[in-house]
C-alpha cells in the first residue's frame, strides 16, 4: 500500500468507513476481503448497534479469522441480545476449539445461560463457560453412540445423524430434553428409553424400519412428531395418545387403511404425508378437523372432494401423486390461499385452480394444462 498514492488510498479508505458497520452477510464476506487491517475500522463494541449490524459485525470478524479477529470477539461477547450471541456461538467453528471457548466464550452471557453446540470438538471445552446453564446439540457429524451428550449440564435438544445403528440408552431420564431428532441410515436401539424423555418435539427419520410404536403412550406431551420407515407398522393407535400434537408427519406407511387408527387429533395444524401406499383423504375431516396445512408427496390419493370439509385448510400441497387425474374438486376450496403442485400426471388440468383466490406455485418443467387460464399475478415462483 505504501506505493499507492495518497489520493489513491484516500478513496480506499471513505469506501471502507461508508460500509462499516456492515448491514449484511453479504457486506460482512465484502469486507472480510480486506483482510486484518479491517479490523481498525470495526467498531469496539456492538451492544449499541441494530442486532442486523451487530451479527454482521461479528462474522466479518470472523471470516478475517486470527488472533486479531479472536480478540475483538472477545468484546463483542459482553453484548446479552440473542441474536448476537447465537452468532458468536455459529462462528465457534472458525476457530481452535479451546482457544476461543477461554478468550470469547468463557464471560460471555450466552442466550440467558444458553448455547448450541455444533460440533463434537465443542463439548469437551464447555466447562470454560462461566455462564452456561443449558445447550442444545446440532452437530454436523455423524454419530456412533450418544455417550458424548454431557451429564454437568441441562441439554435442551439433540438433533443428529446416525450411519451406524445407535442405542437412545444413554439419554434416560434427561428431565430437560424437549426436542430429539435423529436422521440417518443407522437404526435406532432401546426405543423404550423415549418414554423417560419430557419430549415435545421428536423426529426420527431411519434407513431402517420401525417394529412398532408402543414409545409413543409413554410421550403426552408431544406436540410434534415425525416418524419415517413406517413399512412394517400394522398398529398406529400410539400415534393418537402421544399427546397434543399440533404437526404430524409421517412416511413410508404401508398398511392402507392406517389413518383411522389415529381417531381424531383436535389440535393438529399441519400433516404430511410422503412414500405411502394410500391416502383416502375421507379419512382426514376426523382425523383433523382443524389442519391448516397439508402436505401429500408421492402417495397414492383418493377422495379429493373431501378436503372441502376441512374449512381450516390453507395450505395444500400435492407432489408426485400419480392417481390424482383431475383436481376438479378443488373448485369448492375457496378458503385455500396456496396451492403446490408438482411433478403430478402429465397434461393435469389446474383451470378449477382460477375459481380461487389462492396463489398457485407449480413447478418449472411439468407438463400442465390450463395455466393460461389462470391471473399470472397469483402464480408464485418455483
């Protein structure tokens, strides 16, 4: 820079000083380019920005990265509101795991007591946190077991992947775990152990197939609950006593007529259904009065006309359901405010689409009929 003229780097700098406070991601990556010397132009403290200019502080500190950039993190981790400090837990993962929980993370207030935890590396160093009260784990890795989840400290929620098959024992009897989601090809052992979780939230999404769901009586207060690799389940009534569930989503069911063992769920909001082999929409007016959003992927469906006696629905979304010929009876869903269609039996007529007031969202490349019927002003884009 000494080379350049003084006019030169004059220009350089008003540049620099009119985007700092960067307002953005995209500004804080902008003006991470600039390297170190950046950092003097940063402000030393953010707790008196906009949360937007605070967070965008702290990761333009971090894409610069160093012992510089560690430093000035270290005062932005006096500032208590949420968004700054779930930040400055994200860009954790920047740095040496032990060197940034003792310089930036050690005083910090954390989300009132709170951090997510995103990696393995992280758990061994928490003890650093002067603060902490509670975590939740969402890490990026794989899992072999669960024996990593820390006794010394209230863990909220886990959400994690499996390749391997992975037993829940380990968990039982955490009085603080609210959410647990486990995805992956790995199976699932010791399903039992759920029922001494205080679940509200679960979601297990196995390559392998669940043998049954008797877990589920032992949860009364989940309120939402995601279930795949439901191939060989023949009994879903635990289903309708794991609580007061307000989203359901379910996948690879099998047995044809499994939606009235459920009985009727008052409170549920949203249902999805993916990879089964029937859907007979007759039976969701008792299932779920009240659902506001319906989700069916790659299901065989019947009983379109019955949808018109859900009077709640907003949200209907159909993907890859090749029975479905003719959405005619979609012409009475006049409360409906979005519909979704994709990947649906080529030349699939959408005209009864332009009877209603609701957006229409239908994906680039499918071959329907009558969309010039319908006001391009409510067609979203894919």
């Amino acid at each position: 820079h000494e080379d350049l003229p003084a006019e030169v780097l004059a220009r350089g700098e008003t540049a620099i000083r009119a985007l700092v406070p960067p307002n953005s991601p995209v500004e804080a990556e902008l003006l991470a380019t600039v390297g170190e010397p950046l950092l003097d132009y940063l402000p030393d403290d953010v707790a008196s920005l906009p949360s937007t200019q605070a967070v965008a502080c702290v990761r333009t500190a971090a894409f610069i990265n160093g012992p510089a950039a560690m430093s000035r993190l270290a005062h932005y981790a006096s500032d208590e509101r949420s968004p700054t400090q779930d930040e400055i837990a994200s860009v954790w993962r920047y740095f040496d795991p032990e060197a940034f929980a003792a310089r930036v993370l050690a005083e910090a207030p954390l989300d009132n007591g709170h951090i997510s935890v995103e990696s393995l590396q992280h758990l061994s160093h928490l003890r650093e946190l002067t603060n902490l009260r509670s975590i939740s784990i969402n890490l990026t890795e794989e899992i072999t077991d669960f024996e990593f989840v820390p006794r010394d400290v209230e863990v909220r929620s886990i959400r994690v992947r499996n390749a391997v098959p992975v037993s829940l024992a380990p968990l039982e009897g955490r009085t603080a775990l609210a959410s647990l989601q486990v995805r992956g090809p790995g199976s699932l052992l010791s399903l039992d152990t759920l029922g001494t979780l205080p679940l509200e939230s679960l979601l297990l999404r196995q390559g392998e197939p669940l043998e049954h769901l008797e877990f589920l009586r032992q949860l009364p207060h989940l309120r939402s609950l995601g279930l795949d690799s439901l191939d060989e389940i023949t009994d879903f009534t635990p289903i309708a006593t794991s609580g007061p569930l307000v989203h359901l989503e379910l996948s690879a069911a099998r047995r044809i007529d499994f939606l009235q063992d459920l009985g009727t769920l008052p409170y549920l909001w949203s249902l999805r259904l993916a990879h089964c082999s029937s859907v007979d929409l007759a039976d969701l007016p008792a299932l779920c009065p009240t659902v506001r959003t319906l989700e069916i992927d790659d299901c065989w469906v019947t009983g379109l006309e019955h949808l018109a006696r859900l009077p709640n629905l907003r949200y209907l979304q159909l993907f890859g359901c090749p029975s479905v010929t003719s959405i005619e009876a979609l012409r009475e869903l006049t409360q409906l405010e979005i519909v979704s269609l994709s990947r649906m039996p080529p030349g699939l007529d959408v005209s009864p689409l332009a009877d209603l007031d609701a957006k229409v969202q239908l994906r680039k490349g499918d071959q329907f009929s009558g969309v010039d019927s319908l006001d391009q002003a409510r067609l979203l884009p894919w």
